[in-house]
C-alpha cells in the first residue's frame, strides 16, 4: 500500500533505510533509517502482532548502514520504554517549532 510513496528513486538513495525483519517468510517487524544534518532518524518502528521490536538489534542493524552516526527515535509509552530497555537514552520531550 505504500507504491505511490516508496517510489524507486527513493529506494535507491543512500541516506534512506526501509529494514525489514523476517521470520521465514513473512516481514514480522521494521523501521525506516534516514541520515541527515549527521544524525540518523529511526522511525516508522513497528512489529505485527505477537512480535516485539528488538530495538539492541535495530540500533545494530541501523548502525551497520551508517556506522558512527548517533541514532534518534521519537517513541513514548511503551515503545520508549522498549527503547530504553534496549540500550537508547532519552535526552528530553520532543518539541516540534511551528512557524
């Protein structure tokens, strides 16, 4: 459902990540990574039901696309709680700027 979105020529830039996780053949969990301004946005987090995000795993797979760089994530409630658990720190509320 995503084919008027994800078209090929985003797929094929270097600084953008869609991961998948498969358990045999079917996609169980994933994210999308997008470096930029030196920092990678980890987002789009997910895990069909019955399947939990192994998020030590995500920062080591996000990490082996682009080595070096530090990792962000906006996650709350249990999904940050998740994060935490899974090696990320949080480094204060999210504040978004409108102008």
């Amino acid at each position: 459902d995503t084919g008027d979105v994800l078209l090929p020529p985003l797929l094929q830039r270097a600084h953008f990540r869609i991961l998948a996780k498969y358990a045999g053949e079917r996609i169980v969990a994933g994210a999308v990574a997008r470096l930029g301004s030196g920092i990678v946005d980890v987002s789009n987090v997910y895990a069909v039901g019955g399947h939990e995000v192994d998020w030590a795993e995500l920062a080591e797979v996000v990490g082996s696309w682009f080595p070096g760089r530090p990792l962000v994530g906006y996650e709350r409630g249990d999904a940050l709680d998740a994060a935490l658990d899974g090696g990320f720190v949080a480094t204060g509320d999210l504040r978004v700027w409108v102008r």
